[in-house]
C-alpha cells in the first residue's frame, strides 16, 4: 500500500475509501496499523487504542465523508 500524506501537522494522516477498513501511523513507533472501520458509529468517531507493536496508547480518530472518503489518524493520549 502506497502511503500518502495528506496533512503536515502533529498527526499524520492516511486516506481511503468507503470499506471496512483503515490505516493509521501510530504517533509513537510510526508503524503503519490497520483499524476496522465501524460504519454504524458515525461519520466522526473518536476513541483510544493501544499499538499492537509498541502498546502505547493512541486516539485514533476516524472521519468519514459523504463522497465515501474515509479519514482515520492517531494521535499520543
């Protein structure tokens, strides 16, 4: 999976489309983590998980647009 950097700031970014899964950089290892995507919570969700590489928690943060772009982030708790 090619990686794209959508915003440059104390997140990183990575976009998708409409399915059942996302991807997000953990902020504290860089890792690239696959997330299931949970259709029926909403177009803005927000919640904490831990890094199945180096168990830091994250809160990723999951958008998803109207067009079916799918937006998900992590930043450090």
């Amino acid at each position: 999976m090619k990686r794209k950097k959508v915003r440059k700031k104390r997140h990183r970014e990575l976009g998708g489309t409409l399915n059942d899964e996302s991807t997000y950089l953990c902020d504290s290892c860089g890792e690239e983590i696959v997330v299931p995507i949970d259709l029926s919570a909403g177009d803005d969700q927000r919640y904490v998980e831990d890094c199945p590489v180096c168990c830091n928690p994250n809160v990723v943060s999951v958008m998803i647009y109207e067009d079916g772009e799918v937006r998900c982030w992590a930043e450090s708790e």
